[in-house]
C-alpha cells in the first residue's frame, strides 16, 4: 500500500494500517518502513473482529487479523473487501485503486 499512497491521496482518499501488534511496536515498525500514513494497533482484536477478519486460531496463536484491504467511503460504508486466509497472499491493489477512482469520480464524501 505503501507505494500507492501517492496515487490514493491524489484522488481524496485516506490510509491506514491495522495490526493486532502492541503500539510501540507499530510505531517502530512505521519508522523502520518509513510509511507515509499511519499503523494503528487492535491489541484488543475489537476492529478485526468487527470487520470480520479475526482468526480463532493461526499457528497455534488466538485472535490474529486476516490479511485483509478495505475501501471504506466518506459515509463509513464498507465499497471495497479483499480477505486471504493465507497470509503470504497479496492483495491487486488495483482493485481497490479502482474502487477508490470511482468514489472520487462521485465527488467528495463518497
């Protein structure tokens, strides 16, 4: 995502990471990256939850996050889902890059 923020903030849009790491640790890790938007910490696993993409269980470890990429408009609507249970798998930031076009093309708060 990172090399896409360019292209996403030209068209209105926002980023954010979510991680269900502790914030010190994402805050070392968005330095270490250099990442131009923010990593955000879930410790207590409420936002993967909520969104649906919560393991149980992932080698041997509770209540990590799927690898996942939303586009969420303006209003809080959910335009965009991409979701892998293998976390090796990518998402084509593509896809989301042209849901994000389309809701710019709408005008603003879409």
């Amino acid at each position: 995502m990172g090399q896409a923020a360019p292209r996403v903030e030209a068209m209105g849009g926002r980023i954010a990471a979510i991680a269900v790491t502790a914030t010190f640790s994402q805050m070392a890790f968005a330095k270490h990256l250099g990442v131009p938007f923010p990593l955000l910490s879930d410790w207590g696993r409420e936002t993967c939850a909520a969104y649906g993409v919560r393991y149980d269980v992932w080698k041997e470890h509770d209540g990590l996050a799927k690898r996942s990429l939303f586009v969420i408009d303006g209003s809080g609507t959910i335009r965009y889902r991409w979701v892998t249970d293998d976390a090796l798998e990518t998402p084509v930031i593509e896809d989301a890059l042209e849901v994000i076009a389309s809701l710019a093309e709408q005008g603003p708060g879409r």
